[in-house]
C-alpha cells in the first residue's frame, strides 16, 4: 500500500533558523514527487515536482530533493511570511496524487 | 484567483438536507478531482473525472454524488450527511493525469459543517 509520512508534525522557527522538513514515501512505480503549500483557508498551492532521486529544485528560500525513499524541503533564513503547512504528495503509477498529513510551520520574528 | 473557483466557500447543512457543491476551471484542464481534508489526516480522494468520465471513486459513501457535465465544471451533491462529513471539501483540476509538470491546481474549498 502506498504511504507518505510527513515529520515534524509541527515546527516552530526564529526568523533566520534554517531547517528541513521530511517527506518518507512508499510507493509502487513513482510517477512524481510533489510538494505543496497551504495557507488557512485556502487550498494547497503548487511548489515543486521531483522525478527521480537525486534531483534537486529550488525557488527563493525553499529547496527540494529527492532520494529513493524520502524527500527533504530544506527552508534557508526562513521568513514570517513562510509559515503554512507543506504537504507532500506522491503519484504512484496510474493514480491520483496521495498526501500526506503535513508539516505546520510557524515562523516568528 | 487560482484558476479554479469553488462556491459556497462556507456551507452549514443539517442532516436531513440537500445541497451541491460548485467547481469551476477555467484552466483549460481536462482532468477535476474532489478531495477531503479533514483536521489531522491526509487529505483523501473522493472523484476523479476525466475528460468527463468518472475514473475512480476511493468507496466514498452513496450520501455524495458527483457530476462532472462538462470539462470546466464539477459538482458534489449531498445528502442525508453526517457530522463526522464536516470537512474542508477542495476540488482541482490538471492537464491530463497532473503527472507531468504542475500536478494539480487546486480551489480555497468549502468548509462544510453539518448539525
């Protein structure tokens, strides 16, 4: 059975205090590797889309890479306006996207 | 505005009623999709329509019925619902399968509650 499990649940930052969030996957056949953001209130927003172990994209202050089994989505001097769940999701071969539970992310000035 | 716009935003409903909820892409997307986010789970598939055909449905109870009449619109249907069915209701839409490039673009959804 396909599995994606999200750690920290919740992870609280000084604005400044790099970090990395964990994305561990089991699927059969990998079509993607995708990671979101969600604000309150509103639905999960695209940020990147991985293929294949070890490739690596970046926007701003986010990093994504992939291995064989995990993802990591690596905050560099992360700032207020960064804080919102992550949610990761993988596409097995010939389905739709599978979530996982998030990662909350709170940072403080 | 992402694209993919979502009507009522907030929905209360009692158990006995019936109501719809509203999708609609203008994404030029043939792939639309309603998911389930509930507080502390994932979030779960409920449909998948695909060029207006319904692909998968993840033994979602009879009390939701979808119905997807053309390519940039799509539709939940309640009825007799439970309050454990008191969600944030998100549809979205892709270009074909959303394997390739963006995956999924999705609405605010609606956050339904039901007394």
């Amino acid at each position: 059975e396909d599995q994606v499990t999200q750690s920290p649940e919740a992870l609280r930052l000084q604005e400044g205090e790099s970090s990395s969030l964990n994305c561990s996957y089991t699927v059969s056949g990998l079509r993607g590797l995708f990671w979101y953001r969600q604000d309150p209130g509103k639905g999960p927003e695209f940020l990147f889309t991985l293929y294949s172990a070890g490739e690596e994209k970046e926007k701003e202050r986010l990093k994504a890479t992939l291995t064989k089994k995990e993802s990591f989505l690596h905050i560099t001097a992360p700032k207020p306006e960064d804080s919102a769940t992550y949610l990761c999701a993988v596409m097995p071969a010939g389905y739709a996207l599978n979530f996982g539970k998030g990662t909350s992310l709170l940072v403080t000035p | 505005e992402t694209g993919v716009t979502q009507t009522p935003r907030h929905l209360v409903m009692g158990m006995t009623n019936k109501k719809s909820l509203k999708c609609e892409q203008h994404l030029g997307h043939n792939a639309m999709y309603w998911y389930k986010q509930s507080a502390k789970k994932p979030l779960e598939l409920m449909f998948v329509y695909s060029l207006e055909e319904r692909v998968e449905n993840n033994s979602v109870p009879s009390r939701f019925s979808p119905e997807c009449p053309n390519s940039s619109h799509l539709f939940l249907h309640l009825h007799t619902l439970q309050p454990e069915d008191s969600a944030l209701y998100l549809c979205a839409s892709s270009l074909d399968d959303g394997g390739s490039g963006y995956g999924y673009t999705f609405g605010s959804g609606t956050r339904l509650t039901v007394v």
